[in-house]
C-alpha cells in the first residue's frame, strides 16, 4: 500500500462523500479506492468509514485522521510548490468564502484573470455573509467587510468600501425624503434592516455632518442577513439601505434607487482577507490576496490606505 495515496483516497471520499466521485477525480477505478481504504483501516487499525446502503459516515476516529491528513497533504503540496520551478506556477485546490454581493459583482465577474494567471489553481468559492469556522470547515481564507471581531486570525487589509444610503423611488414618493437622519426613527419612515450573522444584531447607520454624529437605528418590517437579498428588499420598496457604493452603482444609474443625506458622511467600511494562523501561508494563497489587493485597488468603490 502507498501511504500517500491511501491518505489521498481518504481525504477525496471524505470530501466527495463518495467513493465513485473521489474515484473519477483521482482517476481511478471505485475497487482501488475501496481498496486502498481497507489497507489504510488495516494498518491503522482502527474504522475510518461506515458504510451503508444510503450514506457514508466519518468515524470518530474517521474525523480526527482527516484533520492531520488534510494537513499533511496540504503542507506536502506547499513543499512541492516551494521550489522555484513549481513556484513559478501555483497549483492546487483554494477553498474561499465571501459574501455574496462581493461574489456576484466584483470577484466572479474578474476570475477569468485569475485562471489564466493561475490556471492549476482550483478554488472552491463559498458565497455567504455566515460565520465561517475556518478550522472546522478547512476553508482557506475569507473576505469580510468590517472590522475583525476574531483576533485569533491573521488579517490582510484590503481596501475600505465606500458607503451610502439609498431608497427607492416609489418608497419616497409615499413618505417623502427625509431631511435628517433622526427623521428614520419617526412611525412613518422605514428601513431595511441587516442582521449580522456574526452577532445577529442589526447594522446601525452612522453619520457625520458638520462635528453633527447621529446614529440610528430605525423600524423595520423585513431584516435580513444576504447582502444580494438586503438589496432586493430595497429596490421593492421596503425602506430606506445604507450599503457600499458598488452595490448600488447600477440602480443609481438605472433610476431604481436615488441617494438620501447626500451631504452627510458615513465612514467607509474596511474590507479584509483572513486566514487561520498558521505556519506559514501557502504560494497558492498568497497569490491568491495579492490578486484580491490588486483587484480591489482597481475598483472605483473602494478607498486604499497604505497595506498592513
């Protein structure tokens, strides 16, 4: 039996949940897979899978093999691509998660650059605005908008979106334009309101005019926790958003939504990718924020400060 490829073929089921999906992508029959399992619980000694006629299981001891497994695998692939032959093309699997706005305008539209650069670099794009386990769920590396609430992680500062606040035509053609930002507390104005899925609580708006600092909170009929969904809220009609500038940019100019307190000032929200401290930071990753950094850069929403 070689080690490698019994840890290798673990790994894949796990992952795959299958032992004929991880069969076709390590280009192997299913019987080898099979195989190579039963020796690895051989000299392991121990059950890694249970098997039935429905669902495959990780054993406890299943689980906890997965974990160093994953790890050894990874660091063998970074001691591969250390060299400089194998530097000068990264390749691999990246697994990511970003929000979802962020996903469907900015990093989607631009990943065609990204593969040509990088084309042996596999990502497994997660599109969420969730608490993400990084450990638990072996995700790479995440981009979060606002500022870092779990200091275990390491951080890259990438950029810093600006804000607005924004309505609906048809919502402010019922209840008019409001002149101050206190006004959203009042019975007849509404907003949409945005839950944090890191602390469930709703985002206020902040504001700044004039050494004037308000901060509201508003009534709501709908909160929700999608950045794509709290948008959708906003065009229908639902109150009154405050969201990055890159998000709004297209119903500015289509006419869905007009900007509200435009002569006041909301701090810009700072943008991050994090990554689990580890020893070191693979070449895939690394080029991977590199190119998240230039992208960003790129982007007219975005405010640069110096790197961190």
């Amino acid at each position: 039996m070689d080690r490698f490829d019994a840890m290798q073929a673990f790994v894949r089921v796990v992952d795959s949940g299958s032992f004929t999906k991880a069969a076709e992508t390590l280009h192997m029959s299913k019987t080898s897979v099979t195989q190579l399992i039963q020796q690895l619980e051989a000299r392991l000694r121990v059950k890694l899978l249970n098997l039935s006629t429905r669902k495959l299981n990780v054993t406890a001891d299943g689980a906890v093999y997965y974990e160093r497994a994953v790890r050894v695998l990874a660091d063998l692939d970074d001691a591969e691509t250390s060299l400089s032959s194998a530097a000068a093309s990264p390749r691999g699997r990246l697994r990511v998660d970003v929000p979802s706005p962020f996903a469907r305008m900015i990093l989607i539209p631009a990943l065609p650059d990204f593969h040509a650069r990088y084309p042996d670099i596999q990502i497994d794009l997660g599109v969420s605005d969730r608490m993400v386990d990084m450990i638990g769920e072996h995700v790479d590396c995440v981009v979060r908008g606002g500022e870092l609430t779990d200091q275990s992680l390491m951080a890259r500062h990438i950029g810093d979106l600006r804000l607005g606040v924004y309505a609906a035509p048809g919502y402010l053609s019922g209840v008019g334009m409001p002149a101050h930002p206190r006004e959203l507390e009042d019975t007849h104005h509404r907003i949409v309101g945005f839950r944090w899925a890191r602390t469930g609580k709703l985002f206020p708006l902040v504001m700044q005019r004039a050494g004037e600092r308000v901060q509201a909170q508003g009534r709501y009929v709908v909160a929700v926790d999608d950045g794509n969904a709290y948008l959708e809220a906003g065009l229908a009609g639902m109150g009154i958003l405050w969201l990055p500038h890159y998000m709004a940019r297209q119903a500015l100019d289509s006419g869905e939504l007009v900007p509200v307190f435009e002569d006041w000032h909301l701090e810009s929200m700072p943008m991050h990718v994090a990554f689990p401290p580890n020893r070191h930071i693979s070449i895939k990753l690394r080029v991977f924020i590199d190119w998240i950094v230039e992208l960003m850069a790129r982007h007219p929403s975005v405010i640069q400060r110096a790197p961190v």
